[in-house]
C-alpha cells in the first residue's frame, strides 16, 4: 500500500541513493536533490574516480534494496594487498583469514544502479 508521506533526500551520493530505494521499498514517496547532473544520463564528471572498496556492510545494504545480484556481477574480489618492500621483494597481506574478500565496485555503476 502507497504510504502517503513524503521524504525529501538531499544528495544522491551512495547513501542518499540506497536510502531512496529503501524508502520507496517502504511505500513512501521519495524525492532526491541532486546538485550534478542525472550521472545515468550525463557522461561521468571525474570527483571521486577510484574504485570503491566494498565489504559486509555494502553487500547487507545492497541485498536489502535487491541489488545485489546486479553489483555481484560488476564486482572484482580483492584478496590482500601486495606490499613493495624497500629491499624490492613484495610480501602479500590477505585480508582475511579464509580466503575473505573486499571487493572492488565503480562508484558511477554503484551509483547508477
Ligand atoms: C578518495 C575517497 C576514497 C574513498 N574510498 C572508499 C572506499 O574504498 N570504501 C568505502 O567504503 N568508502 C570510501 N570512501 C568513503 C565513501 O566515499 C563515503 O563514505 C560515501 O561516498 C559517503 O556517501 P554519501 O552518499 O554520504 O556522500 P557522497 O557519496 O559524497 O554523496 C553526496 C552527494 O550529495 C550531493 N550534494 C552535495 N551537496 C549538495 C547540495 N547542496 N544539493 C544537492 N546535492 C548535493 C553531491 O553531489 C553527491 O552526489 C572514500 C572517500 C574518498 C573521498
């Protein structure tokens, strides 16, 4: 059933994307302010260009706004980090202990989506 009240978001960054969704899940109508431009019409501005890392809270937050299985798909595991010593070996540091994952998501397909 359509909830009559209304909720305004200002910024249609990763936050007041996801809020949107889970608003409207809600039956509210959902207004956004975005000061740039429609980023699923317009060509990409620079900002905040490098990947984002993405753990356990991204994904919960992703699979409440059944988005999921989407971002899965354009999602690239990141198992550790490889460290450049100043002797010039490198030392891999994972990230977890079995084999755990961030996992590395465009901002603009994140957002887009
Ligand atoms: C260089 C960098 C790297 C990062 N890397 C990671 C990472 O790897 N993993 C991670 O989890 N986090 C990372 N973060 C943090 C992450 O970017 C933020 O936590 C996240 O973007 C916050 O989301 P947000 O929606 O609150 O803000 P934003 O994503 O900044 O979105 C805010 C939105 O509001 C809009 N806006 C602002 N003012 C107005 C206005 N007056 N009127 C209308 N619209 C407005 C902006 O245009 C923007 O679209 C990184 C941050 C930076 C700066």
């Amino acid at each position: 059933m359509k909830n009559k009240q209304q909720v305004s978001i200002l910024g249609a960054g990763l936050v007041g994307s996801l809020l949107a969704v889970l608003f409207q899940k809600r039956g509210y109508t959902v207004q956004i302010f975005e000061r740039r431009s429609d980023m699923r019409l317009a060509s990409m501005s620079a900002g905040k260009s490098i990947n984002l890392a993405m753990s356990m809270r991204g994904w919960a937050g992703l699979q409440k706004a059944g988005l999921e299985e989407d971002i899965r798909s354009i999602a690239i595991p990141m198992y550790g980090r490889e460290l450049h010593q100043a002797n010039g070996e490198n030392i891999f540091q994972a990230y977890g202990k079995n084999n755990e994952a961030i996992y590395s998501v465009s901002r603009g397909e994140l957002n887009k989506n």
